[in-house]
C-alpha cells in the first residue's frame, strides 16, 4: 500500500516518471486494486504514452466494471485523441446497460457530454439518474446547471434548491443556487448567498466573481472597485525563444479535442508539469514570468479588496498549462477557483487576430460564465501579442473570443497564490 500511496502523491506533484515506477512497484508487489491502475494510467497519460494510458485504464475497469473515475478518464482520453463521442461513450454505455441504477455513471455520462457539446442529452442523462435516486447530490448540481445554461430557469432553481436542502453548509452547492438565481432574475437573492459564502470562506474566487455580477447587474459602484481593470490587470511584452517554444510546444501538443471540465472549445490542452517544465525553452519561460509577477505585485501594492489583501509580494505557481485552439475556437468565460493570479502568454497567433474591430481571437474579460438577466457582456479586452504576458485576479470573468485561421492560436498559462 505504501508504493501505492506514494505513487499517487506523485501523481499529484505532476512528477508522472516517478508515479508510474512507484505505481509499477506496487503492480509487482501484488497489489491488485484498481486504483492502483488508475494512477499508473493517469502518470501514462501525462507521459504522452497515450496507448498505454488507454490499455491501463480499460485494465481498472475489468477489475472494477463500475469505477467512476476510470471511466472518466478513460471518455476524457478517447475524446480528447479522437474528438468522437461514440468512441468517448463507448465503455461507459457498456457499464451502464449492465448496471442502470449507477448513479454515479450517469453523472460521469451527463458530464462527458456537456463537454462533449451535448447539453440537452447531458441533461437528460442527469435526469435518468436522479429517477433512480432523486436525492443524488452531483446530480441535482448538474442538473441545475445544465437547466440554467439551457433558459430553464424555474427548473434550475427547483433542482438547486433540493440540493441546497440536503446540505446547506456546502459551498458548491451554495454557488449552484446563485447559478439559479441569476438564470431565474433574482439577483438580489443570488448576491445575499454569495456573500455568505465569501464570508464564510474569503478566497472562494467563484463567489467574488458572482457578488461581482451582482454588484453590475445592481448598478453598486463595488463591481468597479472590484473589476478595476486599470489597477489590478497588468500586461508586459517578454522576451522569449517564441520560435523554440512554438516547436517544443507544438511537439508535445497530442490532443484533437478539448478536456472536459475546462474552458477550452475547439482545441487542446497541454499540462505543463515537471518534465515539460524541465525543458529548457519552457523553463526559461517561466523565470521569465517569474520577474513580471513580481514586478505586478510591487505596482498593485497592499489594499483591503480582496486580490491585495493577500499581496505578500512573494507568491508559488499553482498549475500550468498550454492550450492550442484551432479554427473556430475559444474559451468559454469562466474563473479560476483555486487561483489568486491567472494569466495568458501567446507565443504564436494567425495574422486575424490583429484587427481592433472584430476582436477575433482577443483575451475578454467581465463577461459572466453563467445565465443573467439581462445578459452582460464583456467590459475589458486585451489584444493578443507575441511575447504578451496578461495578468488579472483569478476571480475576473475570462474568456476567448472565437477566430477563423488556418493557423492555431498558441498559449502558454498558469494560476499563481501568495507565499509567504
């Protein structure tokens, strides 16, 4: 258990060589759980042996044919190598039709295809799982959301409020009935419970970006002193191996499709963990970004809103990442909720996203992830640049406008906390 153990808090490090050799010594040792085969797929995966991870992974669920997060993975996988949500489906339909009443597989399905682009079947999904278990809580979650981005306002509340019912301290499920409310117009309401939220937990980025959309929707001057895009967003022009990074990156780059769960439609995304961060194009990058942060947190200086009155001046990089959007991609607007600072590097862009007017392909920020009435749109726009380092608190709505090129819209991220 102990090589199990250590494998995956390896995983968790992002440290995959040294996940699959504790995992491996755990498999030669006789471990025969499934969660064994998980890590070791998962450390597979982020290996770029993708064939592998795949084979490792159907190996977990003939252990065990009803393991939820294998099958996630395993949908995640063959959707991101093949951009078909039969061969994503496949596996977990299977399972499924031996085992209907599988809440937890109905979740995972109705999670692969909101992702997968199938909002009215993900639902559905959701739906066929609470028949058999109404008081499912990440059914009910997923339910209401998937009824709120779909106008379904009176139902989303309806679901959030079943959620909301069972446990009423959970702050999730709190943000999914502020998700509601705001689909369903009362504003008012939504802002009262996400301020209990960041009462209750100050650095809930989710409920600073709903308070943040209440505060417009409302007309309170707090949304601009929280959104001070002139104080609190920052962009410098850094200079990188652009062209070194564009082919190490685009080398490592193997996914057709996006991952589920992230903001990304219409492109890959790359985990830069310790091996990719170990490449020297990559890692000069980052001592790179590391002077700009500072220099960011030097300028902002101490306050009491809620990005400054964390500012020690010294921070730790939380995640990193690359994301290469092809023709007609972009990102849905979202935040980072266990971020302080997130940001976008580009490295290489199509000559279309240069235009002021039509904005293709530009970083926008202000514009809700969620239903609102009325609906808002984005407040503030940075313009892609080769060499461009944008910076802005993790609770700021964000998102990419979409763009038609040939060429792929090429990006390097990642979230930063204090330190300190």
């Amino acid at each position: 258990m102990s090589w199990h153990n250590l494998a995956a808090a390896e995983g968790d490090l992002g440290n995959a060589r040294e996940a699959e050799r504790a995992a491996r010594r755990a498999l030669e040792l006789g471990i025969a759980a499934p969660e064994t085969r998980l890590v070791l797929a998962r450390a597979l995966q982020d290996l770029n042996r993708l064939d592998e991870a795949e084979r490792v992974f159907e190996e977990a669920i003939a252990l065990r044919p009803l393991y939820p997060e294998a099958h996630r993975d395993l949908a995640q996988l063959r959707w991101m190598r093949t951009g078909s949500s039969e061969a994503a489906l496949r596996a977990l339909d299977d399972a499924l039709r031996s085992a209907p009443r599988d809440v937890a597989l109905h979740h995972v399905r109705s999670v692969a295809l909101e992702f997968i682009g199938d909002q009215p079947g993900a639902l559905a999904t959701a739906e066929a799982g609470l028949a058999f278990a109404p008081a499912a809580l990440p059914l009910l979650r997923q339910a209401a959301h998937l009824c709120a981005a779909l106008g379904e306002a009176s139902r989303a509340v309806t679901f959030a409020r079943r959620a909301a019912a069972s446990v009423p301290d959970l702050p999730a499920v709190q943000i999914t009935l502020c998700e509601a409310l705001f689909a369903a117009g009362d504003v008012a309401q939504a802002e009262s419970i996400a301020a209990r939220v960041s009462a209750s937990d100050p650095l809930d980025q989710h409920a600073l970006a709903f308070r943040a959309t209440a505060w417009r929707l409302l007309g309170d001057p707090r949304y601009a002193a929280l959104y001070d895009y002139e104080r609190l967003t920052y962009a410098e022009i850094i200079d990188a191996p652009l062209e070194e990074l564009a082919v190490d990156l685009n080398a490592l780059h193997r996914y057709r499709a996006h991952p589920f769960q992230q903001s990304v439609r219409g492109g890959g995304q790359l985990p830069l963990n310790a091996a990719e961060l170990a490449r020297p194009s990559i890692g000069r990058l980052f001592e790179r970004f590391r002077a700009v942060v500072e220099r960011h947190l030097a300028r902002v200086g101490r306050g009491d809103d809620p990005f400054r009155a964390r500012n020690s001046g010294q921070f730790r990089q939380a995640g990193a990442w690359s994301v290469r959007l092809s023709s007609g991609g972009y990102h849905t607007d979202h935040v980072h909720q266990r971020g302080w600072i997130s940001s976008a590097f580009y490295v290489s862009l199509p000559p279309v996203m240069q235009p002021e007017a039509a904005h293709a392909g530009w970083l926008r920020l202000g514009r809700p992830g969620i239903t609102t009435k009325p609906a808002l749109e984005a407040d503030f726009r940075v313009k892609p640049e080769r060499g461009k380092l944008v910076l802005f608190p993790s609770y700021m709505w964000h998102g990419v406008e979409p763009f038609e090129s040939d060429a792929p819209r090429l990006t390097v991220a990642f979230d930063a906390v204090p330190q300190g």
